[in-house]
C-alpha cells in the first residue's frame, strides 16, 4: 500500500521501515477498500507513524492501549512544537489523532474494551460488533451507535429471566416504534 500511496523514496522508506508496517499498511488497504480517498488515505499512514511511535506499539507488541493512554498521547501530539510557521496545534489535531488511533488499534486488536457499564447482551454485542468491524469495515461511530441501539432493544424486548423465543412480529414493531 506505502507504493501506491508514496513517491519520494525517503518518505516510502518511513513508512516500509517503521515498526507494524505490515498491519499499517493492511489498515490503509481496508480504508482504500472502503472508499476512503487517497488524500485522507495519506493523512492516515502519517498519523499511523506518529500513533505507533507515541504509545511505543512496537516496542510492547502485545500492550493493550486504553482510552488514557490515547489521551496522554493525543495531548502531547496537539501542543507539539513544529518548526513551520503555518503549523496550528490544537483541538482538531488532538480529535483526529484520538480517531485515527481508536481506528488503528481496534483494527490491530490492541484497543482496550471499557468495561464500565457491561449489558448483560455484551457477549452478543461484541460478536456483532467484531462482525460489524471485520466484515462490513464500519465505522468506530457507526458502530457505537448500532450497539447502544440494539442493546436498548434488546433490554426493551426481553424481561430478566425471559428469552427472545415467545416475541412475534407485533412485538418488535410496537418496541421499535416506541424507542423512536
């Protein structure tokens, strides 16, 4: 992917030798996959480098990232020093970093899942959510907000105790229109 994306041999050189280059470079042939354009397919690979070297994913190859820890980073890289005059850090830097990281490492499987919060469908949740990722390539939004609908959903249909088998038709029509 670096080929198609890079011209100048010392930028491809980079991006082919920075640690995870294969993994970077299957997440930016998902994201070319999806439709993403080139342009924004660029500005991923470079912020894949900067993600990669801030939470020292190469060095930890098996280290789980929480929420924190792409924070920490994202606020180190958004009040950065550039030498460009025309560089402005601030909130978007910070935003896009925070997105592109969440991307990445959920991607890569080294996304720590908040545990906070656990519906007792969260085993279903994640086997949707794994499918939704995997087979579809939706994204980190789309898919937080088909989970949190579905888990409504699902504690608006069933009772404790009760299982999905006694539902009709009727019922799901009458709960759907009432969660709106």
């Amino acid at each position: 992917m670096f080929q198609k994306l890079f011209t100048r041999p010392t930028v491809l050189s980079r991006h082919s030798e920075a640690p995870l280059a294969k993994e970077r470079s299957g997440y930016l042939d998902q994201l070319a996959d999806q439709g993403w354009c080139h342009r924004v397919i660029r500005q991923t690979a470079a912020y894949l480098l900067v993600i990669t070297d801030l939470l020292c994913l190469g060095d930890h190859p098996d280290r789980i990232i929480s929420a924190g820890q792409i924070e920490e980073a994202a606020k180190h890289w958004a009040t950065r020093r550039e030498k460009r005059k025309n560089h402005k850090p601030g909130r978007n830097s910070k935003r896009t970093f925070i997105s592109k990281a969440i991307g990445w490492l959920e991607f890569i499987g080294r996304l720590e899942r908040r545990s906070d919060c656990v519906s007792r469908f969260e085993p279903w949740l994640m086997d949707f959510d794994d499918y939704m990722l995997k087979e579809r390539g939706l994204s980190v939004a789309t898919r937080l907000s088909r989970r949190w609908f579905i888990n409504r959903f699902l504690s608006k249909m069933v009772a404790v105790g009760d299982s999905l088998t006694g539902i009709t038709i009727t019922d799901i029509d009458t709960c759907l229109q009432s969660l709106g």
